[in-house]
C-alpha cells in the first residue's frame, strides 16, 4: 500500500468533530495499520488517562491477536492454515465475529463474504502486492474456495468444509475493534465517549448531554486530505462506518483497481457507487454492511438497507459525467445536520 492509500485509510469516511464546552480526555495512538482516537466525557489526566489506556491497548491487543491476517500467530492465520478433519478452536470473540459475518452474508445474499481471502491476496491487496494481472483461469479456481456456506459455526470453533478456503475480516476488524474499546472503557464506569478507529466510529452516551457531531468525507482524494465533508450527522449510541472504492486502490497498465471484491465474479468491483455511510448500533455491523453495499451497488445496496430495522445509509455515486450525487435511505435524515 502506497503513502498515498494509507492517508486514505487514515482520514476517510468518518472524521468526528470535537465536542464543544465538555471537558473531555483524548487519546491518540496506532492499530491495525491506522490511526485510532478515543474521547471519554469526565475522566481526568493522570491515574484515570492511564486506566482508560490500558482498557484501550488491551481491547486492541486482543482484537488484533485474533484477526489480524500479517500476523502468522493471530488466529484468523492458523484458522487458513489449518488443513485438518474437524472443527479448529477459537475463541469467543472469533465466532462471535464469524456468526455477525455470516448474518451480513445472508441478509445481503453473498454479497459480503469475508471467505474472499484466496482473491483479496490474488488482486493484490493482501501482503505479497502484485506485478500484473490475473488471469480468468485464477479468478474461477479461487472462486471455488469461497462461500460462507463452506464453514461451519460450532459452539466453540469453526469446521472448514473446504481446506482451502481463506478468510479475510479486514471489513470487519476496525468495526469490531471499534465495539471492543467502547465496551473496556465502559467497564471502568464511563458512558459517554466516542471511539474511532481508521474512519469507523461508535457513539456512547453523549457529548455534554448533546449527541456526537460526526462528519463524512467527500470520497475525492483532494477533499479527504483537506477535510471537506459532505454532510453532519449527530450520532448517540449508535455506530457508523464508511466503505469507499477510493480508500484503497491500485492502478496497473493505466486502470484503477478497487480492494473491494465481488464474491460472485472474483473481480473489484466496478459501478458507479463510490462510498457507503451506514449508521447501525454496533460498528462491526455497520462495517460489514457497508461492505456489503458498496458490493451490491446502488439500487440492490439501498433495497438491502431499507430491509433492516434500526439501519440507516448515505450513498454517494457518481453520475454520468464523473459527478458526485448522493441518495439516502428513508430514516437517514433524522440523523443529518
């Protein structure tokens, strides 16, 4: 990934805006190959500063420990790794994640499906990169080994069905990480905070008895690292994440590849829909099915949207001359500012 796509990552889709009059504790720091930030009302410097800290290193150590595909040791790698007869042990968070997965995938009709991990490191957005394109021939051999249907969800472990079969949780893993930190922090009594991680954000609580002000990127590269957004949207326990085909990218033999995959061609996807907002009341949720929207496109996106209850989207697309248009769901406004 190029400087360039990381700046992306860092600072599209969701950038929240400080709460004013409430005095609040910032921390700052790094996971998952971004940036995170974390505001908590009523804590102070000092003993409370480091307590949060911990909660929030721990939360995060976790997250990565189990899905974090460029560690050989995470349990998402031994997951693919593993060949055997029988189900492969893990731990509670790691099918609680797979079980959230395979909701998605049902709802959305196979659209989201973080079995994908053979095509995502083929298309060269996993850690080897890629030199040139791949052939039909590679595109239908990986698209045997995916499908949710493939694996099966135990009590205490997955049965892969396929010994080939990889998974991916990157769309889900910031969400995720997200809830995690929210829930440590709150097991030390604190309610209201704001937790962001790579653009994806979660609401707890309120901001001085005011909801969370929370900004959307336009999806241009020029306006995210000038942080222009396109709307305002006031967040109180609820969660909401973006999924952009610009946040990352490649372009070889002069045309431009998106990370996201269609599981159903084994191709990144190509349409006119460019970025999906969805507000949900977790991030892993709202993560997952704004993947799964930008996947199904414009017109099946908003109909899966408009299925679900409590779950709202903004869409930007572009129209027939390049420009940018946005539609949203039918409950999006009560959110916008």
């Amino acid at each position: 990934m190029t400087r360039h796509q990381i700046l992306l990552l860092i600072l599209a889709g969701l950038v929240f805006f400080s709460c004013s009059d409430a005095p609040l504790l910032t921390l700052r720091g790094e996971t998952m190959g971004t940036f995170y930030m974390v505001k908590v009302c009523g804590a102070e410097e000092g003993h409370e500063k480091a307590r949060i800290r911990m909660a929030v290193n721990a939360a995060l150590t976790s997250v990565n420990r189990s899905m974090n595909t460029y560690d050989s040791q995470s349990e998402i790698s031994q997951f693919n790794a593993y060949s055997e007869k029988g189900a492969f042990p893990l731990s509670p968070d790691f099918i609680e994640v797979t079980e959230i997965a395979d909701s998605v995938y049902g709802v959305s009709r196979g659209a989201f499906d973080p079995t994908v991990g053979a095509l995502v490191d083929m298309w060269g957005f996993g850690e080897s990169g890629i030199s040139e394109m791949p052939d039909s021939a590679a595109v239908s051999r990986n698209l045997q080994h995916v499908g949710m249907d493939k694996i099966r969800i135990l009590k205490n472990g997955i049965l892969k069905k396929d010994p080939e079969l990889h998974l991916d949780y990157a769309s889900l893993a910031k969400g995720y990480g997200v809830d995690a930190v929210l829930r440590g922090i709150r097991e030390l009594g604190y309610e209201d905070l704001l937790v962001e991680i790579g653009g994806e954000v979660r609401a707890g609580g309120t901001c001085n008895g005011r909801p969370w002000m929370v900004g959307v990127a336009v999806p241009e590269a020029e306006n995210v690292a000038n942080r222009r957004y396109s709307l305002r949207i006031a967040l109180e326990d609820m969660a909401c994440a973006t999924s952009g085909d610009y946040q990352q990218f490649y372009e070889l033999k002069g045309k431009r590849y998106s990370h996201l995959i269609d599981p159903k061609t084994g191709y990144p996807i190509e349409h006119e829909l460019t970025s999906v907002s969805v507000i949900a009341g977790s991030c892993v949720v709202a993560d997952a099915l704004a993947t799964a929207a930008i996947v199904l496109g414009k017109h099946k996106g908003m109909e899966m949207i408009e299925s679900l209850e409590g779950v709202e989207a903004h869409f930007i697309y572009r129209d027939r001359r390049g420009g940018l248009q946005t539609v949203v769901s039918s409950g999006w406004t009560k959110y916008q500012q």
